[in-house]
C-alpha cells in the first residue's frame, strides 16, 4: 500500500475481520466513512474477498442455471 502521510485520514474497524485499518483522504472508503460513520466498514483484504465470493457465486449460478 502506498504510504500517504498528507491528508486527513479516518482509523475504523472492518466488520470483517474486526481489525483497525485506516482510510486516507481521497479514498472511497474515507468518503463512505465520512458520510456514515456508524455504517459497516471492510478493510481492502476483506473487501477482496466479498468481491471474490460474489463473482464465484454468479458463475456457479451461471453453470447451474439455478437463481
């Protein structure tokens, strides 16, 4: 990860994973921390995953023909 000392930056906790990660000024994931502090966070790794998981299930559906 590039290193970005300027800046704002928000620390919050992955729902995922429940570690701490921190979100730079700039990012997608500090404008969502901004606009709703309260709301379900992922760290990138997390984040990964979910998107891994969903594209693994579509193509299982795909296969299967199944909704």
């Amino acid at each position: 990860m590039q290193e970005q000392s300027k800046g704002f930056r928000v620390q919050l906790i992955c729902h995922g994973c429940k570690r701490a990660f921190i979100a730079f000024e700039g990012t997608s994931a500090y404008d969502r921390a901004k606009r709703n502090r309260n709301g379900m966070h992922y760290c990138e790794d997390c984040k990964n995953r979910i998107e891994l998981e969903a594209r693994l299930q579509l193509g299982r559906r795909l296969l299967t023909g199944k909704d």
